[in-house]
C-alpha cells in the first residue's frame, strides 16, 4: 500500500455543504479565506443569474456550493470529499491572468478495492472505490481563483468575474466564474495525469489512472509502454496525443461536431481534406457547399514571403486567398484580402507544429470566411495554388474535430505549457469542451453534455 501527499494539509476556518441524495459524493467546500477578503468580502452586490446573494463573497460562496453540488450529483462515493478553496491574489497582468488552479493533496496505490495494481489514483477516487477516508483529518483537493479580477484595477483591465448560476449567460466583459469552478473541481477529483513535463517520469515510479488512457498514434504505443525519453516527444506531438478510454471513444462521436477542413479538389496528388482552425471573426463555416474556389497566394509587395499584411497587388477577385502567417493579426491579413475581392482566406502556420490560433474580435465588416492550416499543409496547398488549383472551405462531415484516428486529441502543444500540457482535451474539439485549457464563453449550457464525465468513467468513478 501506497500513499503520497501533493500538498500541504489545511484547516478550515468555515465549509459549506453541498446537499445529496443516496448514493451521490458530498463535496464539502471549505472556506480558507481571511475575515474581509475573498469569500467574506462584503462588499454589496446585486443578485446576478440566480445567485441571490448581495455581498461578493457570499455570492462567491454561491457559484462554488453550487459547483459542489453540480459534481456531487454526477459521482458517487460514500466518503466526503473535502475541498479547500481560497480566493487570493494570483498572477496577473492588464491583459493576462491566471483564473484559477486546483489539484488533489494526495494520491494513493495498492489499497484493497483499487482496480488496479501498481497504479495512483486520487484521494477523493480512492476513498470512493475503496470505501474508507484513507487520509482522514487532510482535506482531498486545494483550489484557488484569482481575487484580483474585477477589484484590482491593473488586472485584466475591464474585465470582471460574472457570478451567476444560469450557465455562461455573461456580458461580454465579465468571466464565467462557475466555468471556470467546474473546470478546476475536475481537475482536483482525478482529470490530470503526473508525469514530470521535465523528465518524463512516472510520478515516484507509477503511472496514473489518467496515464493508462493515454496513446501516440505517431509512436504507436500507449504511456504505460513508453520510455520517458519517448513520454518526452509525445507530450509536444500536438494532434497526435489521444485518449483511449472506452467510454470517452464510443460518446465522441456523438458529441463532436464536423471538422472545419480545407478540401483541395485537384490536382489528384494533393486532392483531400486538411484540417483547418475555424478564425474567430466573420462567417461561420457551412457544412453543404462551402465556399469553393481557385487558390492564389497572395502577392503583397513589400518584404518577403506573403504575409498579406499591406494591400494586395495581384488578382484574388472571386478566389481563396493563401496566406502566411506573421507580421500583422489575422484580422487584417482578412481584411486586405477581403477589399481585393477574395471569397475566402487560408492562413498558413509559420510555426512548425499545429495550427494558428486565428483569434480576434468579431466585426460585421467581415463578410468572408477565413481558415488557418499546418505549416505543412501550407506549403503543400502554396504549391497547389501555383497550379491553379481549387478549394473548398467546408465543415467536413466525414471528419469530426477534435479527434485523430477514431480518438479524441489532448492538448499537446509544442513547446510544453506547463500546467496544461496533457491534462486537458485539445483545442481543435468542437464544439469546445470544459476541459480545454481555455474556458470559451460557447461551452453547452450543461457541462455534463460534453466528454467530460466520460473521462472520470475512464479513470475509474462510478457515475450518477
């Protein structure tokens, strides 16, 4: 029998219960802030999207005993899960912050009533599958959310927390707060695997029950059967990485939308479906007809390349314009593009992994669509395009986002992001999930309508 602590022991000052029924788990949330700050600011407030509290450190406590709830209803277990949350002061900038983080405070190997041997599972999944309160006196999960948004003003400059209950119904300007409690309680209940981003080891010579669900399809090998030297590659072999669970396998298809492609018509050597990145601005990409035409790469005159970033010198009229990345925002490389007459716009990765991003603020000056693809694929349809070669922009129905070989992708960027490498699904998901590691203000107003209980079905909890 194993045990190993994560983090350090707390005790509470005040907890909040979440109500249950037979059967489901009983997350207590366990208030570590101080007198006046955090959870027991009083600062008045006005009752916002069911939360009926009228101080902000009341309706904080609100969203979290509701999140408490939301999970305890879903996961059984005849063990309390005690949960240390604190709202505090974490990184932040005008533009950028750290939201939130949680994580168990132990992990445990080798007790009767683990299924497997030799194998971490987290407290609160231990203490459900086993029966017992193997750290009995320790609270399960830590978890801590940033209290400088919305009250420090150098931190994220005109953005605020929106503390309701009706499931991301939030003004523009304001973050989800039970989005993003929702996402870190997961993370805290088993929705992360242990492995040293530094060394690829197994955390003190174990694998995870996360971990057994991991797969390379480049490598060809699952986690459990890789070195750490080959653990090392594939935690950056970004659309390679997957998850193999049978329970998030047989849902995906089911949950997971088509895949925004760009399908090359001709010539027959390049003919096929690339995946692209869907840009947050303009129109959506249709799933019948798409936007079909000629490709060209555009022709700026100035510098080199064809970053598209002043206006364009050749004929795009009634064409797809190709474009590289670089230089200037996606947005105005559409832009420039647009004016000149193209009917669609593929930007092309200038970094050797993965696909732009293609973000920026909606405008309804954009009236094209715009995709962006792979280096790779950049340069094979750059090639078509001098060939006079057609494309379609397109929702590809026979793909669906977010998977790679029949399996749904994790999030393996290149270089690591430390704290999100592998411990979320993938961006390319659609529609997104609560377990990206970014939370998107479109996620399905019941969380528990994605992928993500499939998950903790693959680790090892019971569901509701």
């Amino acid at each position: 029998m194993r045990k190993s602590k994560l983090l350090t022991s707390l005790t509470a000052l005040v907890f909040l219960t979440a109500s249950t029924v037979s059967w489901s788990a009983d997350i207590v949330v366990l208030n570590f802030d101080p007198p006046g700050v955090g959870f027991n600011d009083p600062t008045p407030v006005d009752p916002v999207g069911g939360n009926t509290a009228t101080t902000l450190g009341e309706q904080r406590l609100n969203v979290f005993a509701f999140a408490a709830q939301e999970w305890g209803s879903k996961l059984q277990s005849d063990q309390p899960i005690f949960l240390a949350a604190l709202f505090q002061p974490l990184f932040c900038t005008p533009t950028q912050a750290v939201l939130g983080s949680a994580g168990p405070t132990s992990v445990f190997a080798n007790f009767a009533g683990l299924p497997l041997a030799d194998t971490w599972y987290v407290g609160a999944l231990a203490d459900s599958l086993t029966g017992i309160d193997l750290d009995p006196g320790f609270v399960d999960m830590v978890a801590r959310f940033n209290g400088d948004i919305g009250v420090n003003p150098d931190c994220l400059i005109g953005q605020s927390w929106y503390n309701g209950l009706d499931n991301n119904n939030n003004p523009a300007n304001e973050i989800d707060l039970l989005s993003v409690v929702m996402h870190e309680f997961a993370h805290g209940l088993g929705f992360l695997e242990l492995v040293s981003e530094g060394t690829g080891e197994f955390f003190l010579g174990l694998p995870d029950t996360y971990v057994v669900n991991m797969y390379d399809v480049t490598a060809a090998k699952s986690w459990l059967d890789m070195d750490a030297a080959e653990r090392l590659a594939s935690q950056v072999n970004s659309g390679n990485l997957v998850w193999t669970g049978p329970s998030v396998t047989a849902d995906a298809p089911f949950i997971l939308g088509p895949r925004p492609s760009v399908i090359a018509l001709n010539p027959a050597g390049v003919a096929g479906s690339y995946e692209a990145q869907q840009a947050s601005y303009g129109p959506l990409l249709r799933t019948n007809g798409g936007t079909t035409g000629k490709m060209v790469v555009v022709e700026d005159g100035v510098g080199v390349g064809s970053d598209g970033c002043e206006p364009i010198q050749n004929n795009v009229k009634g064409k797809i314009a190709v474009i590289d990345r670089g230089a200037c925002a996606f947005a105005q490389k559409t832009f420039y593009a647009q004016i000149a007459g193209a009917k669609g716009v593929i930007i092309a990765n200038n970094q050797p992994a993965g696909l732009p991003p293609m973000g920026g603020a909606d405008d309804p000056f954009f009236r094209i669509p715009s995709v962006g693809i792979s280096n790779a694929d950049g340069a094979i349809l750059k090639e078509a395009a001098m060939a006079n070669s057609e494309a379609k922009l397109i929702l590809d129905t026979d793909i669906q986002a977010g998977m790679q070989d029949g399996f749904v992708r994790l999030y393996a960027p290149n270089p690591v992001a430390p704290g999100s490498s592998k411990s979320h699904f993938d961006t390319s998901a659609t529609p997104n999930l609560l377990m990206e590691p970014f939370i998107n203000d479109d996620l399905a107003p019941a969380v528990f309508l994605d992928l993500t209980p499939n998950v903790f079905e693959d680790i090892g909890w019971i569901l509701q």
